[in-house]
C-alpha cells in the first residue's frame, strides 16, 4: 500500500468525477424534454470538467506514487476492492476526458435530432467509464469499466450512425469483446499467483516465470492492440468511425484508442517486464507496418471521415513505437502523443462533422472548395490539419519529435523505417486541406454554404488553443508525466538487467 | 410449519381445480392463480426458518432447501405474471394449465427437500409429469401443430433420463443397500475409483442433466422451447433450473477427491455443453430456441461452477443460476409481451422494439447483455466468480475454453439487441405492457444491476445456505 497517497484536500475528488456523469444520466432517464436533455448533458459535463481541475493544482508530480487514492471494499470474499487512484501516466488522460465531453455535447446539439435524451444518457455513461478506466487500481474494476463501456459506444454507433451503422457497430463490439476474454483469465491467473488480491500495483515487478510472462503478455497484447487499434488488429476503427456520429468519432478517436496504450503502460510493462523485453521488437516492427499502411491507406481515401480513420491507425503507430523503444523520450513522447492524438483527430472529426451537417455527404469531391464561402471554417481546419502532421509550432510537432529522437536513441534503422510515415502524413493531409479549400475547376457549387456559428466555434476554439499551447510550450505537460515515466524505466531497466544477468550466467 | 409451502401449493392446486368445474373467464382465472401464487410465495418466505426431517427422514428441510423453495415460489409468481392472459393456451383449459403448473413446481419444491432416492424419483416424477402435459395444451387454433412434436420429444427424451436414473439408482442401492442419500454418501466416499460407483452416479446424475439441459441430455431443448407456447417456456426454462442445480449441488458436493475420473467426464461435460449451446446459438431464427440453446451453455457454467467442489464454488454456482433464471424470466416477459396472439417470436418480429415499447427494448437488452456476460450485470459477476474459482482449482485449459465461449456467444444476444434498437420496426404495431407487466420487468432489471453490482451479501448468504447441506 506504500504506493498510494491519499488526498486530504480533495479526498473523494475522483469518485466524484465518475459517479457525477452516471448520476446526470440517470436523472435523464426521466426526463421527455430533449431541450432539457441537451442543457442539461452540457451543464453536468462541465461541472465535471470544471471538478477535474483541481486534480492538476494539487497534482505532485514530484512523485510516481498514485495520487487522489480512494479506498472502499467491494466484494470482500474475493478481495476485490474499489480503489482508485491516478498518476503521471493517467493524469492527463482523464483531463483530456473531462474537458473533451462538453465539446462532444455541443458538437452534437443539432446533429442528433432523434431520441436525444437517449443519446445524452449514453454519452454521460460513457465520460463515467472511461474515467473509471483510467482511475481503476483494482483489475476487476477495470474489466468491469473497460468492458461494460462497451454497451454505451454500441448504442452511440448502432442508434445514431450513418447507413452501415449495423455492421460497424457489431464489428465494433465483437472485436473488442473477444479481445478482452483472454485479458479476464490472465487478471484471474495474476490474482491467484499474487496472493488472492487484484490490486494493480501489487501485481506489477513480480517475478513470474518467463513462460507465464509471455502468456499474460499476449493476453494483454491482444486487448490491447485491438483497442489501439494496432496493425492488423485496426479493420474495426475504419468503420465504426465512418458510422458514428460526429461525438461518437470523437469520443471514439480521443479517449477509446487511449485506453489500448494505456494499457500497455499501465499492465504489459510493469506486469510483464521481462516478455515485453522479449516481444518490443516485433510490436516496434509492427507500429511501422502501422504507421506505413495507415498512411498509404488515408492516401488513397475519398470519404473524410475514412481518411482521419486511417490516418489515426498511423498515429497511433507512433504512439506503440514511442511507448515500446522503451527510453524515456520515446515513452514520454508517446504519452504526449496520446494527448495531441486526442485533441488534433477529435478536432478532425469535429470539422468534418460540421460539412457533414451541411451538405449531408462525407465525400471529398462534396466538399470541394469551400474555403472561398466558409473562411473562419477553413482557418481552424488548417490548423488542424497541419498540426496533425506534425508541423512545428503545433502539438504533433513536439510529440512525434520526441518519439522519433527516442527511436534514434533505440536503433537508426527503425527510425529510418518511420520518417517516410511523417513525410506521408504531409501528403494526405495537404491533399485533403487543399481540396477542401480550394478543390479544382469542376467543384461543385458551395456558394449556399453557411459558415461557423458561434457554438461551433466556441466547440472548435479551446482544441485549436491547445494545438498551441502544447506545440509551443510543452513543458508543463511533459514536468506532470516525467517522474512516472522515469520511474517505470528504471523500474523496467532494473528488471530487465537482472534477467539478462541471470540468462548470461546461465549461459556461460 | 416445515411443509407448510408445500401445503400451500397441494391447496392452491385445489382451488384451481374447483375453478376448473365451473365457467370463469380467462382473467378471474388469472387473477386467482396470481393470487395463489403470491399466497405460496408468501407461505415459503414464513417457512423460511422451519428445520427438521420429515416422512422417517426421507424429507430434509433446512436453510439450502428454504432457500430454493423461496426462489422457485418467487420465479413461479414471476412467470405467473408475465403470462398475462395465456396467450398461447385455449381458453377453456386455463384452469387446468394452472394447475399442472402448480402441481409440477410441487414437485420441484418436494425435489430440493429430498434426500432419499425413491423420494428424490417421485418428486422429479411429479413435476416433469405436469409438464409433460402443458407442453401439447398450446392452442392449435392457429394450426400450429408442432407442440404436440414437442409433448412427444419431451416426454421420450424425460423417461430415458429417468430410466437412466433408475437404472443409476439400483445400482446404488445394490452396491450400499440403502435408499438413503447420507448412508449411500459415506459408502460411496471411499470407493470413487471403482467403476461401478462412476457408472451409477453419473446414471443419477443424467436425470438432472436432462432437467438443466446439461450435455448429453440436452436433445429434447431447442424442440420444446419452440414448440411449448411462450409461457411454457418461460417456466420451463427457469424454474426447473432451480431445482436442478440444487439437487445437482447435493449429490455432486460429496465426491470426493479420489473421485478424479467423474470429475474429469462431469467437466467434459460442462465443456461440451457450453460449445454446444453457443455454436448452435449463432444460427437461429427463433428466439425462444436461440435462448434455448443459450441455457444450455450456461447450464455447463453451472456445470463448471460446482466442479470445484468448494463451498464458494457452490454458492457461485447458486449465485449463477439465480442470476440466469432472472435474467431468462426479464428476456420471456418480452417474449410473451411481443408475442401479440401467443405465436412464436422471430428474432426480425422485434425490430424497432426500442420504438414500439422503450421498456420492453430496454429489458431485453439489459436481460441478453447479462446472459452475454457484460458487465455491471449479473451475468458477468457469476461468470466471472466461477471462472475465478475454476481457475484456482487449476483448471486452465477448462477456463480458457469457458472465456473463448464468451466472446462466441456475444454474437448471437448482440444480434437480437441489433435488431430491437437498430433497425426500424416498419409495419410492426405498439407492444403496450400492462402496468403489472412494467412493474415486475422494472423489478427484474433492479435484481439484475443490483445483484452485478454488490454480489458480496448474495454470495455469503448462498455459502451460508450450502453450508447447511455439507
């Protein structure tokens, strides 16, 4: 329990960020007023965000200890308890995820126009799970959130998504279900090899045999990298993007493909040290494959939405490639990564949900030069778009440069291997930006196209203002993750040493 | 005071009987046997304490038999109402349907309180009998012929199991030269590894199968959960369970350890039966023969559960199937709510539910996410205690397998969710529940989140329960 610091300033702070969304939906079951419904989603979406605020000033990030820890049992014979807690690593994704669920609500205010109420409950569900997900200490309160998180996003993509909504929304749900099922035996092996407890950080630095660390490993890899999504496990995330509606994307973009790296950092490393020693260099090789395909595949795009789809599969590819070169600037950039990711693509898929609101299409060749009739839209979008490249000065920028500085650091070749991954990034990007601006001689006619309103701004502003606040200031964000960051190294490059040791006095 | 739930049930069945002379329309009818099944529910909560033997100690009545009897009065009053007005049944034998159904979950409340094997054989008797003949009372005026297919596959398939369990049961008492199930136990404690015990004891054993569906004593499941009109199967498929496992629970929780070989063909069992059910699943068009299939999968996670032999693995075990049965009954009020003249539901019939009736589409949903195992439901938490508890007996490769059948039978309860809140209902007419009818799903749906949520006090009041009988 030496891990855990609890808050006296703020000691039910996290609980009641989860449980405050989940109570605002139950109070909406009642409610026939759709108004109602959507002031009523945003009014407790950001007071949740505005709660979560504390949680940055009274942060210590001079510690790797779990912080704001809340303790109660749960299910007592089988030891399982509801602690929560947060650190380094899971900080700033929940604060992606407060501060990113009223913009989800206001993006959503005319676009869903049936059964919004419904539509408001799920959401609200959602922000309660994903949060628990990146608070939970305990395993099974873990699987519990991961899994039933589930049923919300189901419902978003197969109520309210486009015309394949069916088949993304299965495809959705079986992928990441089935992903899961091994994840439920390895957290029952873990309990019972770990003195009957599913307390997270008690399972992490163990000496488990290299067989079972290899097992557990490709449990969690398969849940994982399914969530992330990681090449070849990513044919779900095309189509359950293209589907959702323009919240679903986001939330979907912004927060659910977190959880896969979380993951990782979270279990894979400190669970299974020695396997992830063992197995890094095939997932790097395979973050490249990532990286490369999803690159080639948003070149090749027509329909927006596909394109930011596949363009995520890239991204996330550095994401894996940072968090497994294993050396702080990779690790760090990654989680930097995982942020930016969150706030550029979410954003992504708030400007396409806006054309798509107006002209109903998705296509490219739709939306063909609309930069003369909406001017303030294009600004954003090129922000946007050149931020997701990676351009300097925007958020991409300072986290893909510390993930490639952090490759160099772990082998040139693989470093090598992922540039022309950045340089295609360019391409489809500007390929897009530019058809959208300007399009060609045959563009179709835009000239009733109205442009940004001030709620669509007001959801738009605060990601372009931290598009630079992280591309141009970065340090702040990297001082919260740094020591945990260092502290899982050293603990990893501990473990690791010792078991090379073991493995050369064997040998020789 | 120790018989008094069964007494209630014995005059219950009489006051239907009376009814049954005379001319009362189909809800006088109803409202009599709903109010008779409150009357027997309430008669088993005041029995709840009652101890003692009865009949020269062939009768046990304890906390373990209490128990189910509560559950099965409860799930019988649950199936009572969401009957509604028997849709499915010809009016003029309304009465006579009560009836029957009174007098088999008498015999299932005599099953889980005998403890000798001719008793043990009446009670089972006793309650497959009545529903033998509930099966062929389904309504024919719409030509729908297939249930007396069903009486017929029932009552062949139920008398082989009991021959088999007849045949077990002269074995045991050949081999101990005893009825008694407690002198037949501490015979038999010592003697697992030889043949003639293993062969007996899974003999006896089969009648039980056949009652949960448990491979290979399942055949008889997918034809008369299709051909029985909708609240047949809804009985059929929850209250026996019951009854069924307690029974299992009390002759499996005294093998013991040398009994390897038994363990080892009951866990085949329990595997098979969950591919089964599961694969079967994926392709059906009927909703009732789809959950039919379903409990037989589930019936191996019981199956599964009570193999560990442990105490927590029992009350897992109990935990898990009062979970099913609740989760089964919030899946039929649907069933028998859709169901607009008694036929039987397609899973296309419930397109658009979610437009046509919120609270029905709602309570599917939850009740198939819960049999699916998604959590915060029920169904989660007990598949997750008994895999837990599989697990710690070492039986890896069992549990693996048991969590791959998760993830395939998602398939087929996300297809029907599919279908009630993705698609659009077309010329489909409103499903208008009664007021009963939304009560007791809205009930339904509080023990399922509830029960997922906190299983803490439900699993320590099973382990108090069990160990009662150990």
């Amino acid at each position: 329990m030496d891990q855990l610091l609890f808050n006296q300033q703020y000691p039910h702070i996290l609980s009641t960020l989860i449980f405050l969304p989940l109570a605002g939906a139950m109070l909406l079951l009642f409610v026939r007023n759709e108004s109602f419904a959507r002031y009523w989603a945003l009014g407790v979406t950001i007071v949740t965000a505005i709660i979560s605020i504390p949680l940055l000033s009274a942060f210590d990030s001079g510690t790797s200890k779990f912080q704001f820890v809340e303790k109660v049992t749960w299910i007592k014979s089988l030891n399982i308890d509801y602690v929560i807690g947060i650190d380094g690593i899971s900080i700033l994704l929940i604060m992606l995820t407060t501060l990113i669920m009223p913009l989800c609500v206001l993006a959503s205010w005319t676009y869903i126009k049936t059964r919004v109420q419904a539509f408001m409950v799920c959401l609200m569900i959602m922000e309660t799970a994903m949060l628990g997900v990146f608070c939970a200490l305990d395993f099974v309160l873990f699987y519990v959130l991961w899994e039933a998180m589930l049923i919300p996003m189901y419902m978003l993509i197969g109520i309210w998504g486009g015309p394949r909504k069916i088949y993304a929304s299965v495809k959705f749900f079986l992928y990441t279900l089935a992903g899961s099922v091994m994840l439920l035996v390895a957290i029952i092996w873990l309990y019972i090899n770990n003195g009957y407890s599913f307390f997270i950080p008690d399972m992490m630095w163990q000496n488990y045999s290299s067989t079972a660390q290899i097992f557990l490993f490709l449990a969690f890899f398969l849940a994982f990298a399914i969530k992330v999504p990681m090449f070849p496990f990513h044919t779900w995330l095309p189509a359950a993007h293209v589907e959702a509606p323009t919240a679903g994307s986001v939330i979907l973009a912004s927060v659910l493909l977190k959880m896969g790296t979380y993951g990782f950092l979270r279990f894979a490393i400190p669970i299974t040290p020695e396997a992830t020693m063992l197995l890094a260099e095939p997932i790097l090789w395979l973050s490249i494959a990532g990286i490369m395909y999803g690159g080639f595949t948003a070149l090749a795009q027509n329909d927006m939405k596909k394109l930011i789809a596949y363009s995520s599969v890239g991204h996330m590819g550095f994401v894996t490639l940072g968090i497994f070169v294993l050396n702080t600037r990779g690790v760090e950039g990654a989680i930097l990564q995982m942020i930016n990711h969150g706030i550029t693509t979410g954003a992504l898929f708030l400007c396409i949900g806006m054309i798509y609101e107006r002209t109903h299409s998705r296509e490219l060749s739709d939306a063909m030069g609309l930069g003369k009739y909406m001017p303030i839209y294009a600004t954003f979008l090129a922000f946007f778009s050149l931020s997701s490249f990676g351009f300097p000065g925007t958020n991409s920028f300072v986290g893909e440069l510390l993930i490639i500085a952090g490759t160099f650091e772990h082998s040139t070749v693989l470093a090598l291997a992922c540039i022309p991954g950045a340089v295609l990034a360019a391409a489809y990007m500007l390929r897009m930006l530019q058809k959208i601006i300007w399009g060609d001689t045959n563009n179709p006619d835009q000239s009733k196209m109205v442009d940004l309103n001030v709620r669509e701004i007001v959801t738009l502003a605060p990601f372009l203002f931290f598009v630079f606040w992280i591309g141009l200031g970065a340090q702040p964000f990297l001082d919260i993750i740094h020591v945990s960051v260092e502290n899982l190294l050293n603990n990893y490059h501990g473990f690791t040493n010792q078991a090379v040791a073991i493995t050369e006095l064997i040998i020789h | 005071m120790q018989f008094l739930p069964e007494l209630a049930l014995l005059g219950a069945g009489l006051v239907i009987f009376m009814v049954s002379l005379g001319k009362t329309n189909a809800t006088t009818t109803r409202n009599i046997a709903i109010g008779l099944g409150a009357a027997v529910f309430g008669a088993t909560l005041l029995s709840y304490c009652a101890e003692g033997k009865l009949f020269y100690g062939a009768y046990q009545v304890d906390l373990y038999s209490q128990v189910f009897k509560t559950l099965i009065a409860g799930s019988m009053l649950v199936v009572l109402i969401l009957g509604q007005n028997l849709k499915g049944v010809s009016e003029k034998v309304h009465p006579e349907y009560y009836l029957f159904l009174f007098m088999s979950v008498l015999g299932l409340m005599m099953l889980v309180s005998s403890v000798e094997l001719i008793s043990i054989f009446v009670a089972l008797e006793l309650s497959s009998f009545a529903v033998y003949i509930m099966v062929p009372m389904r309504d024919d005026e719409g030509k729908i012929r297939f249930q007396m297919e069903a009486g017929i596959k029932y009552l062949l398939f139920g008398v082989t199991a009991t021959g088999f369990m007849l045949f077990g049961m002269s074995y045991m008492y050949g081999l101990t030269g005893s009825t008694d199930l407690a002198t037949i136990i501490t015979q038999y404690s010592t003697m697992w590894t030889h043949p003639a015990y293993v062969i007996s004891m899974m003999m006896v054993l089969a009648g039980f199968f056949y009652k949960l569906a448990i491979f290979p004593f399942h055949f008889w499941v997918p034809d008369v959960y299709e051909g029985a009109s909708n609240e047949t199967t809804a009985f059929i498929a929850t209250v026996p369970k019951l009854a069924g496992t307690a029974m299992l629970i009390r002759l499996i929780s005294h093998i013991t350890g040398d009994g390897q070989v038994i363990t080892n063909v009951l866990l085949t069992c329990a595997v098979a039966s969950m591919f089964y059910g599961n694969l079967s699943a994926l392709v059906q068009k009927d909703v009732k023969r789809m959950l039919g299939f379903s409990g037989i999968a589930h019936a191996g996670f019981v199956l599964l559960g009570i193999l560990t032999f442990q105490i927590t693995g029992f009350a897992n075990a109990m935990y898990y199937i009062i979970g099913y049965v609740v989760m089964n009954l919030a899946c039929f009020l649907v069933i028998c709510n859709v169901s607009s003249k008694g036929e039987n539901v397609m899973i296309e019939d419930l397109s658009g539910l979610h437009k046509r009736s919120p609270l029905m589409a709602f309570t599917l949903a939850v009740g198939l996410f819960g049999l699916a195992g998604i959590p915060p439901f029920v169904g989660f938490m007990g598949k997750f205690m008994l895999l837990t508890g599989a697990l710690k007996e070492g039986y890896m490769v069992v549990v693996i397998l048991a969590a791959i059948n998760t993830a395939i039978a998602i398939y087929y309860y996300l297809s029907v969710i599919r279908v009630t809140y993705c698609s659009e209902p077309e010329e489909r007419g409103l499903v208008s529940p009664t007021m009963m009818t939304s009560v007791t799903s809205v009930f339904l749906l509080i023990i399922i989140v509830v029960m997922g949520v906190s299983p803490q006090r439900f699993v320590d009041f099973a382990s108090t329960a069990v160990q009662t009988i150990m």
